[in-house]
C-alpha cells in the first residue's frame, strides 16, 4: 500500500506563506521524484510544481516560479511545499504524488491522498 497524507493547508491572506507536508508509507520518497499538484471546483487537477530524484525543479505553472519550493526530509520520508507570498489564484486542494520522472508526472506510484485545502483570501 503506496500512500501519501497531505497537510498544512489553511486560510492565509494574499502575502502569506504556507508549508504543506507530504508524509509517505509504503515506500522511500528519496527513490522518486516529488510532484505537487492542486484542483479547483469545476476543473481538472494541474500540476504545479516537481522536483527530481536530485532536486532539480521542474515548473508545470510559470505562475508559482519565484515563490514555490519542493524539499524533501529523508529521516521522516516527508516532502514540504514551501508556498511564499500566496495569492488568491493560489486556491485550491494540494495534493503530492511520487512520480518515476517530472516529465512525466502521470507515471504516479501512490494513490492519491485526500489533499490539504489552501485558501488564500482576504
């Protein structure tokens, strides 16, 4: 059983940083690339944001480049979205997903996770 657990999400105001987290079981996150990708009502799950095996950064939206970054916690098999200086456009459920590459994100090996809920409102 491939999983992943989402959290950190809240209400932030436009500005406002954020930390989600990527807690894995089942498998090591150090053997993969990490994906970060979000969803909105009424449309499709987007990829946001990837990292390689190496930590080479991958941009699936241009609008987060600058204030995105994926690391990783090897000691707790734990990857962290590090979301600076939010906007409203930022809203949605976050989800993380171990891919075999960024470039090809759709090879996933865990099941989705519930997400974690970020809003970014005033």
């Amino acid at each position: 059983q491939l999983q992943v657990v989402e959290s950190g999400g809240g209400l932030v105001q436009p500005g406002g940083s954020l930390r989600l987290s990527c807690a894995a079981s089942g498998f090591t996150l150090d053997d993969y690339a990490i994906g970060w990708f979000r969803q909105v009502p009424g449309k499709k799950r987007e990829g946001v944001l990837c990292i390689s095996k190496s930590d080479v950064s991958l941009y699936y939206t241009d609008s987060v480049k600058g204030r995105f970054t994926i690391s990783r916690d090897s000691a707790k098999n734990t990857a962290y979205l590090q979301m600076n200086i939010l906007k409203p456009e930022d809203t949605g459920v976050y989800y993380c997903a171990a891919v075999l590459i960024c470039e090809d994100p759709g090879i996933r090996i865990n099941s989705w996770g519930q997400g974690s809920q970020v809003t970014v409102s005033s």
